[in-house]
C-alpha cells in the first residue's frame, strides 16, 4: 500500500496534472501543477545529434522509461519522428 501511494505521488510530480490524468486515466490527487518532465533537458547538445544521427538515417532510440513518458520527450525536443525504431 505504502509502495503504491509512493509511486502514484512520484507519477504526479514527474508527469504532471495533463500527463498524469491522460496516463492514469484519473485526475491526480496531490499535485496540481505541470510535471518535472516538461523541464527535462538533452544529455547532448542538439547539433550532435543532426550531425551523426540525421533524421531518416535508419537510427534506433532505445528507451529506458515507459513508453508515455518517451514519446512526451521527443515531442518536447523536437524528435518526434526522428527515430526508424524504438524500442521499449
């Protein structure tokens, strides 16, 4: 029980009231602002990525994180579609 409540106030600070209501299917219940994932940054610099990994150059992004949260971070920094492959 514990362990639940812990992760759904997690879930609610990391992805916000939009995401965490589309996700949950459910409205939150402790957080009531926009999510931490909205103030993620790149790891690298963006001009690295156009200049080894050009868009449409068969590139695969392998994800470390649930697919929601993947998709809501590559629509963020422009990458949507980017990407031949993802995998999960």
């Amino acid at each position: 029980m514990a362990v639940d409540l812990l992760w759904r106030i997690w879930s609610e600070c990391y992805l916000g009231r939009r995401l965490f209501e589309s996700v949950w299917s459910e409205p939150p219940r402790f957080v009531d602002a926009d999510g931490a994932i909205y103030r993620e940054q790149l790891v690298t610099d963006r001009s690295a990525l156009d200049r080894h990994w050009p868009a449409g150059s068969g590139t695969t992004w392998l994800a470390e994180r649930a697919r929601h949260e993947a998709l809501v971070l590559m629509s963020l920094h422009g990458l949507a579609g980017r990407f031949e492959r993802i995998i999960w």
